[in-house]
C-alpha cells in the first residue's frame, strides 16, 4: 500500500483493504460495463442541459439589458 501525505485521505490497513477489495469483488450484482456507461451518458445529458438552461439565462439576461438601455454593450467596463 502507498501511503500519500494528503491530509483528508483515508488510509486502510493492508488486511481491512483487503477485505474491503474481496467484498467489492463478491459483490451480489456484478461490474456492468454497459451500466457504467448509461450512467456516464446520464452525467452528459444533465450536464449538457445545465449548460443549455445556463447559456438560455444569460442570453435571456443580455435581451433584458438591452432593453432597459439602449446604450448596453457587452463589455463589462
């Protein structure tokens, strides 16, 4: 075991790792590779759509400046 110098890292013993390892391993349901990938496209698509609603806010946010002011530009300063 390599033991690191992160202070909020967790260290386990050799025998409580490997209990921990055999466990996981014995698992009831096993490793799905298709599994891990529906739920890595899952992670896309909701990170895809915030990013989507985010881009809608501040385009909906620009349109809303624009029209209290006509003199709004897009630079900050």
């Amino acid at each position: 075991m390599i033991y690191t110098h992160a202070q909020n890292s967790m260290l386990l013993s050799d025998a409580l790792e490997r209990a921990y390892s055999h466990t996981i391993l014995n698992a009831s349901h096993p490793l799905s590779v298709g599994y891990g990938i529906k739920v890595v496209g899952r992670g896309l698509r909701r990170a895809a759509l915030a990013t989507g609603h985010f881009m809608a806010d501040v385009i909906n946010a620009q349109a809303e400046a624009r029209s209290r002011d006509q003199r709004y530009s897009r630079t900050p300063w």
